[in-house]
C-alpha cells in the first residue's frame, strides 16, 4: 500500500482513515504512534501485524479529554480525576478496570485497560473528529526503538499503514509514563516523562514494578506484559556503563575495542577519537536526554559498530525513564561504577 503524507491541516483526512479502520501514524509529545480505531478489533488486529508485535501486549486508547474516561472505564478511583486534573493532556497513562466494550483485541484479554490523553492538539483534534478512542502503541517495528520523527517512523512503517500525519518532532522523546491505579499502592509500571517524583507528590506512596529496573526472567509476568520483551535493541550489543559522568567516561575509553560505539554526554564527545559517537545532550540536562536516546540507539543500525558503550545518567526526574531505556537496550547489562570503589 500507498502510505499517504499528511500534514496538521489534515485533520478530516487522518479522522477519514481511522473512522474507515485503516492505519494512522500519529504525532504525541512522547513517540509517533501506530493508531487505529479501538473500537474495531479488525483494525487493531492489523496494528499487531504491521509491527510484527506478540499478540499477548495489550494496546493504550488515546482520548481527547478525562471526560472519555467513564465511556471505557469503571470503578474509576478518585485517584486517576486527581491525575488527569494535574497531568493531562500529557505523558501518562493510567491502568484501569475496562468496560466491556472495549474490544479484547485492544486489551489482549486483560480485565483492564491504558488510559491516556496526548498533549499534541494536532492528534486530539484528529481523535475527536473521528470520535473514536484510538489504540496506539508506538510506531515502530516491535523490539526497535520508538520513532520520535515521522521520518523515523516512516524508516519501519512505509507502505504498511495507510498514512502518517508529520506533527513535527516529539518533544519528550520517550514513551508516556504508565501507573496502574487498579493496585493498592498504586504502581508505576514504566517510567516516562511524569516522573516517580511526581506521581509521589499526587498520590502519596507509589510502588515500582520489579520491571523497571531489572531484567524479567522467561518465566515473570511483569504488570505491563510489554516489558518483558527485549526492547529498543540496536543490532549491536549494548552495555551501560553508571556512575559519576568523568568515570564513566574513563572507563568507557578503557574498554573500547576497534569497532566499539559510545553513546555519551556532550561533554565528553571528543573523548574517543577513532569511534563512532553519538552525542545524547548535556550530562546535566536529562530532558534533552530522553529527547535523543532512541535517535542515539537507532542510528548505530546504520553502522558498522560490533558494540555500543553507553553513558547513562542518574535515577532522579526523567533519568528514571532514560536509564530504564538504555538498560533495556542492554538487555539489563550495566557495569554500575557507583558499587565500586
Ligand atoms: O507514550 C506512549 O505511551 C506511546 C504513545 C504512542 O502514546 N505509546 C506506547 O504504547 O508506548 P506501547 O504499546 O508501545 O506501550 C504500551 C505499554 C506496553 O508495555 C503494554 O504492555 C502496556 O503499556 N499496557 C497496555 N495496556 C496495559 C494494561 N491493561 N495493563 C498493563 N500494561 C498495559
Ligand atoms: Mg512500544
């Protein structure tokens, strides 16, 4: 199929291919998106062919507002209006009993559903023309980065879907932050651009689902079925390399073999003479981190780089999610220079 370039003005054309159950690459602040009408199983189902993803990792619906909440959900807590309220439109998505009427091709059978609504007013005004939540995971091939550009989401969906609205680059550049509010305490399931700090302050205690922050054993059923799969994964071995930015720098260039790549901070961009380097932002400036981290990882596909060290920065705000993506990268293999002496 032909993938039809459309721009922000196009809003009735995007909404016609949704109504029609055809495929949508979407712009959100957080990654492009493979959207399609949630309530058609038949689309959904095309969704899950056109990335090649397991048939067991339930989809998110995309609303225009909160107000959509009660036609999908029930039992809504207190909790998720608070959180709308503060954070919505905006990079979080929230766990919640489903209605039946939502399809079990979103849900994969689960008895709840992922709730979010995106702060890009090009994709709200789409779904609230088409009137229908979209599901959307994000739009690229299953296990590869996210796209955070429609040119990079064209690199894996190109005459798979039937068209691709451009909304510019993604401002977050990592996937939305998901809690799962349908747990007491509640609990953050993948972090993303509303940081742990955050969701604390709203809500008072917040779990942290062993997935975040290690690797799932064959057997292990994390919360979020998506993370257990390897994700984001360059062809190239990664391994991530923690602790104090000079350090880690150091050691990165003690190591280095002669077809290795560094993904680092700015700073220390000069620091391998003779390998290939992508810069991922300033060490201090973890925003711009998670802006770049996927167009970091991706770019060493078109290289010949037999591995890839990575500098990583620390747990605080947005690293959380920045470092849980670069540790899946690496199939969780970190050498952690804050545990040695
Ligand atoms: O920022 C985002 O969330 C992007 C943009 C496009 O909105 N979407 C996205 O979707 O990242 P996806 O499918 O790539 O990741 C959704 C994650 C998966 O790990 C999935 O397993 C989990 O959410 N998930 C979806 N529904 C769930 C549910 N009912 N319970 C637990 N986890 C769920
Ligand atoms: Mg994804």
């Amino acid at each position: 199929m032909i993938t039809q370039r459309l721009t922000a003005q196009d809003t009735q054309a995007a909404a016609a291919i949704l109504k029609r159950g055809g495929l949508l690459g979407i712009p959100t602040e957080t990654v492009y998106g493979l959207g399609a009408s949630g309530l058609d199983p038949e689309a959904v189902a095309h969704i899950f062919a056109a990335k090649g993803r397991p048939q067991d990792n339930p989809l998110i619906l995309h609303v225009p507002s909160a107000d959509w909440l009660e036609r999908y959900c029930e039992d809504i807590p207190a909790a998720a209006y608070a959180l709308a309220e503060k954070f919505w439109p905006g990079p979080l998505t929230m766990i919640l009993r489903r209605k039946p009427i939502v399809p079990d091709a979103v849900t994969a059978g689960l008895d709840t559903v992922g709730m979010r609504c995106p702060n890009h007013p090009v994709t709200r005004a789409i779904i609230a023309a088409a009137g229908v939540p979209v599901a959307a995971p994000s739009g690229n091939t299953s296990g590869r980065p996210s796209p955070t550009s429609a040119a990079d989401m064209l690199e894996d969906m190109d005459g798979k879907i039937d068209g691709i609205v451009d909304g510019g680059p993604c401002t977050v550049g990592v996937e939305s932050t998901i809690i799962d509010l349908t747990l007491t305490p509640p609990r953050l399931l993948r972090p993303g651009g509303v940081t742990l700090e955050q969701l604390q302050d709203a809500l008072g205690e917040v779990a942290v689902d062993q997935a975040v922050t290690r690797l799932m054993g064959k057997d292990e059923h994390p919360r979020a079925p998506g993370m257990k799969y390897r994700h984001y994964a360059p062809k190239a071995p990664v391994t991530v390399v923690k602790g104090p930015a000079d350090r880690t720098a150091a050691y990165i260039r003690d190591h280095l073999g002669p077809k290795s790549g560094v993904i680092c901070f700015d700073e220390f961009a000069g620091d391998f003479p003779g390998h290939l380097v992508e810069t991922m932002g300033p060490a201090g400036d973890k925003e711009e981190q998670a802006r770049r981290v996927f167009d970091a990882l991706r770019y060493f596909d078109s290289t010949d780089a037999a591995e890839i060290w990575s500098q990583c920065p620390d747990d605080g705000g947005i690293g959380l999610a920045v470092s849980n993506r670069l540790n899946k990268a690496a199939g969780f293999h970190i050498v952690d220079l804050n545990e040695t002496t």
